[in-house]
C-alpha cells in the first residue's frame, strides 16, 4: 500500500497513464504538479501522521459533512473518507484533470457514493447546506490570501464547526527574491495573530518540522528528476528535468531557510 492508503500498483499504473501522454504533447503545468506528488500526494510539507492528527482535531465525531476549498485530487478527503465511515464530503476545485483523479481514486477505496466534487472556482462556490470542517490547506492564494480564505469558509460552516486552515510563514528574514517567489507572508506570530483577529481561536495546531519541510521538496524534485531520467526517449523528459533541477535550486538557495508551514484548526470565537 502507498501511504495515502490506495494500492500502491495502481498509484504506479496511474503515474504511467497520465505521463505517457507526454510522449504526444508538451509538458503542461498539471502533469509537471502530479508526477512531481506521486509520492507525496499531500501537497504541503505534512507527514501521514500529522495529516492524521489534524483530520482527528476537525473531525472529533466522524460522522461530520466536510467541504474542501481548493481540493486538488481530494487526498484530504479521501484520507478522512476511508477511515470514517459515517462521513460525507464535498470538494472543490478549478482543475479538471486534479478532480478526475480524485474520482478514480475514490471508487479504488469505494468511497465515491460519499464524496460530491464541483468543477468551480472555490471562492465562488456556494451550498444549500453547512459544513461542519472547511479545509484549505495551501489554497489561500485562491481567495487573495490567508483573511479572505478564513472569511469564505466562515461563509460554509455550521454552527460550532470547525475550520483547518494551512499558510506559509517566514521563518527567518526573506531576501527580495524570496519574497517575490513566495508572495506576501508573515512572520509566525504575526499569522496567528491575523487569523485570532479575525474571530477565531485555535484550538490545535502543528508547525511543519524540519524533516516535514526537507522531505516534501525532495520528494517533489526527486519525483520529477526520477520521471525524466527514466523516461530519456520522451519529448517531455529535457522539460521534466529542467523543472527540477530549477525547482531545487530555488529551494536550497533562496527559501529553505526562511520559509515554515502552520495548520491550524479553528473554532469561531465568541463575540
């Protein structure tokens, strides 16, 4: 089994399927994101048991109805799908190619029955009926940053619900270049602070440890280096291995040492 809990054949299967298509047309942006999370489908710096410990804080009873803002190939959701029977979940997201996937990957865990997926913009996403989590882990940017993220899921959530937000921070002082890449971050007290002003408590959180931070971006541009050096014969593969090799530089030279990841999960505060 891989580590998000699907046949690891049939993850191995479905990473042939998708790049082989790079043998009759360029290298697109969504093939270049999926080869390079094969084997890191959570696409933010968490390892399997702090994933698993956040989903246990936003999901104390199990048979709670989840939205995810910003779903990808839904590895949240089908995370907390395949271990919560009771549960439903919806996601949604703007990339076609990222949702189908997720529907394959729920009829491999026979969960698809539970599980609603919307081919839409996040922030302009509307529902008949709340939700007791919202996630957006890493999907601020679809909301024009991490206040308007947090007011969008205010907008989906039941009474008492609960909110799993994922943001960078800077963990040292940004150079420019950095800064331009990585966008406008704060410092981490100054996040937790925007996030409490807002009208939330945080009831659990987890900083992304330096073994969660290094193993991410390796696992990334080692995914996609791996692809183009075994694939030498494809149009795709001079592309592939240019990406990473770039990708990595940026990362060991420009913001490994300045860039941290937050989740927390949140509860409306009193007023």
């Amino acid at each position: 089994m891989s580590r998000d809990g699907t046949p690891r054949g049939s993850r191995e299967n479905e990473v042939r399927e998708i790049f082989g298509r790079c043998q009759t047309a360029p290298v697109n942006r969504e093939q270049i994101s999926r080869i390079a999370h094969a084997d890191h489908p959570i696409k933010s710096p968490l390892g399997d048991g702090s994933v698993s410990r956040l989903l246990e804080q936003g999901l104390p009873r199990g048979d709670e109805r989840v939205l995810d803002l910003g779903c990808g190939g839904g590895e949240w959701l089908l995370r907390a799908l395949a271990t919560r029977p009771l549960l439903h979940a919806e996601g949604v997201d703007t990339s076609e190619d990222a949702l189908a996937h997720a529907r394959q990957a729920a009829r491999r865990l026979g969960v698809q029955e539970r599980l609603v997926l919307h081919h839409q913009d996040a922030a302009a996403f509307t529902s008949p009926h709340p939700f007791d989590l919202v996630i957006s882990v890493g999907a601020t940017h679809a909301f024009g940053g991490l206040a308007p993220t947090l007011a969008a899921a205010r907008e989906h959530l039941a009474p008492g619900g609960r909110v799993l937000i994922g943001e960078g921070f800077w963990s040292g002082d940004p150079s420019p270049e950095a800064a331009e890449m990585l966008g406008d971050l704060s410092d981490l007290p100054a996040t937790v602070e925007q996030v409490v002003a807002g009208g939330w408590t945080p009831v659990h959180g987890h900083i992304s440890t330096r073994e969660e931070l290094d193993g991410y971006e390796w696992a990334c541009w080692g995914s996609l280096a791996a692809w183009a050096l075994d694939h030498p014969s494809d149009p795709g593969s001079p592309q592939v291995l240019a990406t990473a090799t770039t990708r990595r530089t940026e990362w060991l030279r420009v913001y490994r040492d300045v860039f941290g990841f937050l989740c927390l999960v949140l509860r409306e505060t009193p007023a």
